[in-house]
C-alpha cells in the first residue's frame, strides 16, 4: 500500500507538449531545479521528432530547498519534460521538485514536422 505521507523511493511526471513550444522552435540553454532531499533528480526533454536531451541534478540538501543550475543544449517544438526523481538510500524519500526552469530562446518560425 502507499502512504501519501512517507513519499515514495523513485517517481517520475511527464508533461504535456509545453504551451509556448507548440509550433515554435526553441533552443534550450539551461535548466534550473528547485528541490529538497537526496537522491538525483533526472530531467529529460524530448522534441516532437523524438530529439531528447537530459541533464541528471544531485541533491544533497535535506533542511532546505536549493537551486541547482545546468547547462544544456537542445532544438526542439512541441517540448514534453520528464522528471524522475530518486532517493539515494533504497528506504529513502526521492527528492521533492519544487519549480523547473527552462532557459533558452524561442525562434519565430513555424515548426516543420
């Protein structure tokens, strides 16, 4: 059974396509996380043509939020993020994800598919 208040080990949120990538390509330069805990939090972006790019953040702040910066490099529209997150013990709590930030720049064309 699962207790809502213990949290899980491992967890993972798909998104739908990002409303501001539909039909527009962007270039993503870097993701930001906000997230508590220990474990690893694994981010992974995948473009409507099924171009990927994942960046993988380790959490090691337990009493309070930390922001974790990265940089990436990815093309893409129609953007879906996936988040994973793991705890680093087997009886741990996966790192909680407070806010994701994506940096980049959008171009002003129509994506072609």
């Amino acid at each position: 059974w699962f207790d809502v208040f213990q949290g899980a080990h491992t967890f993972t949120w798909v998104s739908h396509p990002l409303r501001r990538t539909r039909n527009r390509v962007h270039n993503f330069e870097e993701i930001v996380v906000i997230a508590q805990g220990s474990g690893t939090i694994t981010i992974t972006l995948t473009g409507l043509g099924g171009t990927t790019q994942s960046e993988t953040f380790s959490v090691t702040s337990t009493t309070q939020e930390v922001a974790i910066r990265k940089p990436t490099r990815m093309e893409g529209h129609d953007i879906v993020v996936t988040i994973t997150s793991t705890a680093t013990a087997t009886s741990g709590t996966a790192p909680r994800v407070d806010r994701v930030m994506l940096r980049g720049t959008v171009k002003e064309e129509v994506a072609q598919s």
